[in-house]
C-alpha cells in the first residue's frame, strides 16, 4: 500500500512539473507572439502608377521579413501631391519624378534628409500587336494607327518625356491630333492595352516582366532623347516616427527590393 501511494505521488509530481513547463511554453510563445504584434507598424504608401507591379510584389516580401505592412495606393503622382497638399494621411511617397519630392521637402511637407531616388525609369513606345512597333520607332511616323496614348505631362512624368521625344524627333504636330490623354500612366496603358489606341508611351514596368516584354511589340525609347525619368521616394512629416515608414525606406535599398525593381526595366 505504501508503495502504491509513494509511485502515486511521483506520478503526481511528474505530471505537476510536465503541466508547469508546458505552461511556461505557452506563456513565451504568447508573449513572443504579442511582442511581435506590438512592435509591427503600418505606413500608407503613395505609389506612383508605373510602379504598381514592382511595389506589390516589394510590399510582401516587405512583411514577410519585417512584420510591418505597407498600405499602398496608386496614381498620378501630380495628384498625390494635391492630396498631400489637403493633408491626405499618406507616410511615404514614392513618386515618378524628383522634382514633387524635392518640392514637398522644401515646402516643409516631407523629411529633407529621407528622399533618394529609388528608381529610374524606362520609356517604351508600345503595342500589344506582335511585329507592329519597329527597333527605332519609324512606326510614329509611317504607321497606320488613328490613336496613339500619352499621360497628361501636367500630372504625370511620363507623358512629360513622351512629349520630349516627339519634340526630338520633330513629330509633335503630325502626331498631336492623334494624341488620347491619360489621366495618369496607367490609364495611358489601359487606352493602349484594350486597342483604343494603336500605339502607346508607357512605362517600360508596365509590359515587361522577369526582363522580357509580356506580350506586343515595343521600342525602348533611347535614354538620349529625354530627360531622366528620375523617381524619388520621401518620408511625410506625419510619418517621421512611423517605424514602418523607416523600415520600408531602408528596404527598397536592399538587395532582394533593387532584384524586384531591376525584373520591371528599371536601373539605379
């Protein structure tokens, strides 16, 4: 009897201490798990339109390897600023130019010291029609197309350079009536994409994919015959203590974003 009674209680002791360290398993890993939560951060991100594909597929991997998120929006970058302007709640802006950035730095809107350019991007003359836009572009002047899409210049980068190289190659008047405007780059793609319009100036983001144009025909536009397509990216005041916003700006520096943003057609 005593022997039953002493096994009994080893076997009540054991089983006390197995519940005691699975306890202590179970209060850590909660602890781990609030303390990860605790210190993961949001930032609203305006995304300048030509770079829709790159930041989505940045803004993932962004929070699989910090935990923090990245709530992104796109547009015309010309309009993000008004919104900025009217206190839109966005942290960062990454946008198609360096020259909104620069402006919102100097206006007191944006943190001086965070701007830097994240990219630097690429115009195509494009069609989604295989064999139509010839190496060097001759189609704009010998081509049979009745529309061709440029992004308004007022608001979007893009639409600034495609205006530059008609200039260059002395065709603005004979192409102009044949001009839809974009509200931004990626309606100017839309226009092209659906036949709207023949032919199209877009970012070279837009139809290129893992370093090969997805589908139609396009000419790189030769980085000589406009103005560098220069992208910046700037911290808002809002956001100046934002933990996501710090990480998210160091990120798009790292090896793995410059791989993502290189696929797309952009350099550095």
């Amino acid at each position: 009897m005593t022997q039953i009674t002493a096994r009994s209680s080893r076997f009540s002791f054991q089983l006390a201490r197995s519940a005691a360290v699975i306890a202590t398993v179970t209060s850590s890993a909660v602890l781990g798990l609030w303390s990860a939560q605790a210190q993961a951060a949001e930032v609203a991100v305006a995304v300048a339109a030509n770079f829709t594909a790159p930041m989505k597929k940045i803004a993932v991997e962004f929070e699989k390897d910090t935990g923090h998120k990245a709530e992104l929006s796109f547009g015309a970058t010309g309009k993000f600023y008004a919104q900025i302007n009217n206190s839109a709640p966005f942290g960062i802006l990454l946008a198609a130019d360096d020259t909104t950035p620069e402006k919102l730095a100097k206006e007191g809107k944006g943190v001086a010291e965070s701007r830097f350019t994240y990219a630097i991007g690429t115009l195509v003359l494009w069609s989604p029609k295989a064999g139509y836009v010839d190496d060097k572009g001759e189609v704009l002047k010998t081509g049979d197309y009745k529309h061709i899409a440029i992004a308004n210049p007022k608001l979007a980068p893009y639409g600034t350079a495609a205006m530059e190289v008609l200039n260059k190659l002395g065709l603005t008047a004979q192409v102009q009536p044949k001009v839809v405007m974009g509200e931004n780059i990626a309606q100017t793609y839309q226009f092209a994409a659906t036949g709207n319009a023949q032919l199209g100036f877009v970012a070279l983001s837009q139809v290129m994919e893992n370093g090969k144009i997805r589908e139609g025909s396009a000419w790189q536009i030769p980085s000589n015959m406009h103005e560098p397509i220069r992208q910046d990216a700037i911290v808002l005041n809002n956001a100046k203590d934002n933990e996501a916003a710090t990480a998210l700006m160091k990120y798009l520096r790292s090896p793995k974003a410059h791989d993502i943003i290189r696929s797309y057609g952009y350099s550095f």
